[in-house]
C-alpha cells in the first residue's frame, strides 16, 4: 500500500482489510474483498494484525488454526481486538473460532467467544463431507445465495442477540451480532460477492441496524 502524499497513514485511507491465513482457505476470499474494491491483506502476525480495521477468519480446520493462533502469539491480540469491536466475518472453521461453545473440539482448541453461539464440529445432520445449498438470507437482495458447505458446524444454540439470518433444515447457517458475521459455509467458493460486500458494508460503516446488504444503487 503507497501512501498518498501529505497522507499521515491510515485511519484516513480506505479501511485495511485482514484475512487470517495461518492454514486454510484464504486467497479466495482476498480476491473476493478486492474485486469488491477493498484493500485486503493476509494476516498471520501481530504487527499485520495491529495494522488491519477488520478481519476475515476463514475456512481451513479450527484446530490447526487454533494451535497457530498461538504459536504466532496472535491469540491474545486478536482476542482484544474482537473484544475491542473490530468487525469480522469467520466462516466455517472461521466461524468455529469466533464461537462461545465448541462441541466436539480438540481439549486444547481455543475459540474466541465474539458471537454468542455454540457450535459443534462436522455434525451438520448426514451431510458430513460437502453439499451446496440455495440460502434465502434475510436482507438480501438479488435471490437465493449459493452455499458451500464442507465439513461445516452445525449452530446449535444462537443467543438472544444474535440474528439469524439463513437458515437450512431450521438450522442457523449465517448469523450476525453487531461486528461480527459468521456463515457455516464457504462464500468465497460461490461466484456471488454478495455476503463479502455486506461485510465490507459493515466494515466502513459499522452501524448496529441495517439490512445486511442494503442495495446501494
Ligand atoms: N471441519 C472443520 C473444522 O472443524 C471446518 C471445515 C471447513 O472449514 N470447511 O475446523
């Protein structure tokens, strides 16, 4: 990233967005955010952690990401920082980090507790490898959302202040409380931007009400 000149660096630039990329899935999702328009970066240190707005947690296996988290000694600062209320979106694995309560986790796996939900593990109903699925989300616009799911969580238990926003089999499969989106699916393997731009909308403009996707033209 080059600075304008008379730039002081950022917050005044664009919003610098993160995506954790210790093990899984992440390139797709940072071409997702740049065809979107949004400078995104990977993150795998706590210097690059301090410099982004927003994070995406993506996809991969919660317990190796878990293991990472701590041996890059990144655990406890993006834990402030998800206290401190920067925006993120966790998929899949993603999702299992930014959880309360991991059912069917390793002993020494670790999750964040930024969302109110528990989760349990590659449970969701028979579908134990992979399945897509036609996501009617709420505030959407543009028709149903075509979701990957892999290994995915079930949501088990979704608290009060959590919204739910699609569902499969009356199962929360994408949900949102304040900052922080979390989908038991895979956006970034869907030809469709449509939940990344939602996030991004939250990211420069973190307002707690809203349609998740309000059309802006
Ligand atoms: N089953 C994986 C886990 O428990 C998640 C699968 C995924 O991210 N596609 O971490």
């Amino acid at each position: 990233m080059v600075a304008a000149p008379g730039d002081e660096g950022r917050p005044s630039g664009p919003p610098l967005v993160g995506v954790l990329a210790l093990q899984g899935a992440s390139a797709l999702h940072l071409e997702a955010l740049r065809a979107l328009g949004a400078e995104a970066v990977e993150v795998r240190t706590p210097e690059e952690l301090a410099g982004v707005d927003a994070l995406v947690l993506p996809g991969g296996e919660s317990t190796t990401i878990s293991m990472m988290l701590e041996r890059n000694e990144l655990f406890e600062p993006l834990a402030e920082r998800l206290a401190a209320g920067m925006p993120a979106f966790g998929t899949c694995a993603g999702m299992i980090l930014l959880a309360d309560g991991v059912l069917d986790g390793r002993s020494d796996q670790r999750s964040f507790a930024a969302i109110d939900v528990d989760v349990r593990r590659n449970a969701f109903g028979r579908q134990v490898d992979s399945f897509e699925a036609d996501l009617d989300v709420e505030g959407l616009e543009g028709g149903p959302f075509p979701a990957v799911f892999i290994r995915a969580p079930v949501i088990e238990r979704a608290g009060e202040g959590v919204e739910v926003l699609a569902e499969v089999d009356d199962r929360p499969v994408l949900c949102r409380q304040g900052p922080v989106m979390v989908a038991a699916f895979h956006p970034e393997l869907s030809d469709d931007l449509r939940l990344h731009r939602a996030f991004l909308e939250r990211v420069s403009s973190p307002r707690p009400a809203g349609a998740v996707a309000a059309p802006t033209d």
